[in-house]
C-alpha cells in the first residue's frame, strides 16, 4: 500500500505553501487543510451533534472534541469563512469538559462548546459546496501551543435529494451509494480490516475498491493503495493482503478518509488516491524512481498524481510542462488535474502507442523553478514508454481488455450508532459524485474551483459504479466466542463458532479457515463442514499450542460457502 501523505504542522503548513507560492513552481498541498501535529496536543476526533446541520436549523449544535490530552485547554475560534489559517475569528470560546453547558460527561477528556445552528450555516454560498469552514481549534498545555486546525460544519438543503436506507443489522445500514457500519472501537483501534470484513457479511465480492470514511472525523490525511495488482507491466505488488479484510479476491484497492470535509467523490483526492492503485511502482525505471510513490517533479508531475517531497509527502505541481526546440515550455495549469498519458497506460485506459514522452527534471532544480510561461533550458531527461515497457514488461491486460469501468463501495464507519437520514443522504451525495462525467463545483480546505470526476479527469476513457447493492440470497451468519480468550504459553486455545441461517434455513456446506501473521500454526476445525440447517449449528476451533504465544495475537476466523463468506477477528492473550 502506498504511503500516506503525512501533513506538517499548522505553522509550517502555512510557511511551506507561502514559499512554493513565492515560487513560480506553484506547489500546493494536495489536500491544504488543518495539519497533524506530532504531539500530544491536539484531537483524537471532533463531530458536531447532529453530524449533519440542516441550513434551515434554529436550535443549538454541539462542537465535540476528543482531546489527546485531558488536561488542555481547547478553544474554538469561530471564524466563518475563512480564506487561511491566518484570519482573525469574530469570537473565541473555550470548549468545556465539566459535564455543564451542553458537555455531556465531566472530566472524560471530550470538550464541547455549544452554538446556534445559525453561526455555523449562515453565509452558505454555492461554492461552499455543502461544507463550510467555520474555524480553528487551538490546543494548550502551560506554555505550549498546537493548532490551528480547521473545521468544516457539513450542511444540508433541499439540494441534497433524501435517499432510501436499508437496515442490514443492528450495526449496518445501507442507501444507494453509502453502506453504514457502526464500531464503537474504530476510533481507539483503527482497523479498517474490521469494516470491510462486516461489509462482506452483506455484499458480494465484486467491488474492485472501498473508500472508508469515519465519523467522527479525525484530523488525518487521507491514503490509499493497492491490496493486489490488477494488472503486470506496472510495477506494482502481486500478492493479495484482501483475505485479511474479508475479501476472496475480488477486492483490489483501498483508500481512508478520516475526515468528513475532504471526502468528495468529485474532487482531485479520490482520483489520486484510487491512482495508487497503479501509480508509483516503477523502481526499475530510474528517472522515475525517485518520484515513488508519486512522480518526479516532471511533466507526469502536473497530473492527478502530483510528485513526491521529502518523506513521500504528495503534492500538486501546478504546471503544464510541454517540449519545444529542445528546451522546455512551462504553462501555470489554471485548472484541475486530469490523468497524464503515463498515468493512463497504467491504469490500463490509453495503449501504448498513443502515450507521449515525458520530461523529468533534477531534483535540484525543483527550488527554482519557473512557471509563467517561459523556456526551461537546463537539463532535463526524456521517458518514453518503452523505458518502462523494457523495465516492467508490457502491461497485462492492454488497453482495450483492462477494465475501464471500476465499482467502488463507500463505507461510512460511526462510532455510537446508525447515522440519522441527513447524514445518510449527505454522504450519500459526496460518493454519487463520483459517477459524474461532467466538470462540477468542488470545496477542499481553502481550494473553491472546478472539479473533474473520474470520467473527466481519464478524458472519458474510465468511469465508476459508486452504487452499493446488498445481497438478496439466503445466508449465513457467524458468531464466535470468546471473542478474546486467556491461557497458558505452550497450551491450546479453543473457540466456538455459531453458524445461524438468516433466513428459514441454509443447506449449503460451509467450510472454515484461519489467518494469522507469518509464523503462527494453523487452526483445525470439528467438523471441518458444518451446514446450518434451520435452527443453526456450532464448530469447534482449535488453536494448537505454541512456546511463543504473547499478548495481542490477532487471528481472522473466515467461513464461506460458494460466494458467501463472513469474516471476524479472534484475539488471544498468553500469560
């Protein structure tokens, strides 16, 4: 899986994007939102209550803060519309922790201020796009500052069409385009496995991505990378790591948003996370190598995939970079990304005879560089296709076989229980989009513009399915416990699974596995094949003994049956 796209402080967030400005490069921070400190200041999460502020709302809204460290003071500067972290606030209010003023618990380290309704949705404009920056928060200790991070209230209007939502479960629901899992530890263990796993408990195993968004929204960047290559000749891993996450092979990518505001399904972000997919494995290209996994500053940098500062931080370099009498032409790019033709030869969209060269720069002129237009004359080296073709092989499947539509699921993960209908409907929305294949408004921290979808940024060459449809045959559900078991080093451990039918029975055999990191012994099971029936049945898992048994062994019970397979996770802990 690629790496994550780390951010920088607030302070220097805010100095680095002033100096590449200063710049003619015009690098920008491929999602320019409230940073992530290092440091034990700051927030786990924060949501508002309700999750979804309706426009037309005159009553109170909470501002919650789960804070890292209980003791700070939290404020929250109120500063609607915000053009930068620098903007003076039209007031301050220090969130509170003392079970008074609308703080449900005292002293359980979540703050909370509470604010009309008004304050956070009056102003919305179109360009807003349903999301508007209302703030910062700051976090302090005695003489030791974070912050600003910068809080976006989700609003919602008639504009926002409502949507049919399915309950599934106790824990899951479904509209159109979103699938609603309820975990209650996400937050405190932060395994995605857990939701992608309950997520095939309901739908079938050919989704070709899942995006997991989270609520409540913690201050992460988003990431995403592949579980498995679709594809040779691109460089990227081969093996599968999707068993760990409930899949039997259909799932191929992965991405994360852990926060609400940067999750657009028409924004340049989903794009560039979904071309991790295929985009940067090429370590045997040299010229392209030191760009992984993004690409070198170069021509291919002007696209959806941007390039890679120190540390694999990805960010966006706005400039068109075209040949012209053996030197380099430089053109600002006024627009959003699309996908360059190297990106597209990848992705498995444009054949290899219709790709053109790209031109990578030194690294050492990266500081420097101008783009207003001019003539680049200093040195610079040509990539043709066949480079990577002689260092990788010919992509399999080609352009013209490869898959061009893609079905992508989004899963919305919340902490204390099913989302209401406006929350649904508002995510709902974001992931539909998408499925556009026309331009459309997008909002990313401080960036307003034009967005291109999928469909517009591959130039119509690709598109998404974002629709979500759960299972309608009959099937099985699977329980085990204990869920976490105690015992001795050097001795068994045993587990019972439940297999129940879901509806008036389930005849087909269903068989178990086990999977478990490297080095840990398999499991057996009694019987190896069980049917539920109508009135269900158990299984005997057996854990064999093992001197090197600790704490934490993490273990994923899978049973399937034909396309059928359900998943969970088993923890031992050896004394």
């Amino acid at each position: 899986m690629s790496a994550q796209h780390p951010r920088p402080s607030a302070p220097a967030a805010a100095r680095r994007l002033s100096d590449v400005i200063l710049l003619a490069a015009v690098a920008v921070l491929l999602l320019p939102a409230a940073s992530t400190p290092q440091t034990a200041l700051g927030a786990k999460w924060f949501r508002f209550v309700p999750e979804v502020i309706r426009q037309d709302a005159t009553g109170p809204v909470r501002l919650e803060v789960a804070a890292k460290d209980v003791s700070s003071r939290v404020v929250f500067v109120y500063a609607p519309g915000a053009t930068s972290p620098s903007g003076r606030g039209i007031a301050t209010y220090d969130l509170r922790d003392d079970g008074d003023g609308g703080d449900t618990l005292a002293g359980d380290g979540i703050f909370t201020v509470t604010l009309q309704a008004s304050k956070l949705v009056g102003g919305l404009t179109e360009d807003d796009v349903f999301h508007r920056i209302v703030g910062f928060l700051y976090f302090y200790r005695g003489t030791e500052a974070a912050g600003p991070w910068q809080v976006q209230a989700p609003v919602i209007n008639n504009e926002i069409p409502p949507v049919t939502v399915r309950r599934l479960a106790s824990d899951v629901q479904a509209s159109r385009h979103v699938v609603n899992i309820v975990d209650p530890e996400f937050q405190a263990i932060g395994d995605n496995g857990r939701a992608y796993r309950r997520f095939y408990d309901f739908f079938d195993d050919d989704y070709f991505g899942i995006n997991v968004v989270t609520l409540p929204s913690r201050f992460e960047n988003r990431y995403g990378g592949p579980l498995q290559s679709d594809a040779t000749g691109t460089g990227s891993i081969t093996g599968g790591l999707n068993p760990m996450m409930g899949s039997g092979g259909g799932l191929f990518h992965v991405s994360a948003f852990p926060l609400l505001g940067y999750f657009d399904g028409a924004e340049t972000g989903v794009n560039h996370e979904l071309g991790h997919q295929w985009v940067n494995f090429l370590r045997a290209v040299p010229a392209l190598s030191t760009g992984a996994p993004h690409w070198p500053v170069s021509s291919l940098a002007g696209g959806v995939m941007g390039w890679s500062a120190s540390g694999g931080e990805g960010l966006d370099f706005r400039c068109l970079v075209t040949e012209e009498s053996g030197a380099l032409r430089m053109r600002p790019r006024t627009t959003q990304a699309e996908f360059t033709d190297f990106d597209l030869y990848l992705m498995g969209l444009l054949p290899a005879d219709q790709v053109g060269d790209a031109f990578v720069l030194p690294n050492s002129t990266t500081g420097g560089l101008a783009c207003n237009g001019g003539l680049y004359t200093g040195a610079f080296q040509r990539v043709r296709i066949q480079d990577v073709i002689a260092a990788v092989g010919e992509r399999v499947p080609a352009a013209g076989q490869a898959r061009t539509r893609f079905r992508i699921a989004t899963i919305v993960v919340s902490q204390d229980g099913l989302l209401d209908d406006d929350a649904m409907a508002y995510i709902d929305y974001f992931a539909a989009r998408m499925e556009l294949t026309e331009e459309t408004l997008i909002h990313s921290g401080y960036l307003k513009a034009t967005g291109k979808p999928f469909a517009v940024a591959t130039r119509g060459l690709g598109s998404i399915d974002a629709t979500v449809t759960p299972r309608t045959v009959r099937d099985f559900s699977m329980t085990v416990s204990p869920r976490q078991l105690s015992i001795i080093a050097n001795q068994p451990a045993r587990f019972t699974i439940h297999l129940a039918p879901t509806s008036d029975g389930f005849t087909s055999p269903v068989s178990f596995e086990c999977l478990a990191s490297v080095g840990m012994r398999a499991c057996t099971f009694d019987p190896p094949v069980a049917i539920p029936g109508t009135s269900g049945t158990d299984v005997v898992m057996t854990v064999p003994s093992n001197t090197t048994w600790q704490t934490g062994y993490k273990w994923v019970v899978r049973a399937s049956a034909g396309n059928l397979r359900h998943s969970t996770d088993v923890v031992l802990n050896a004394r």
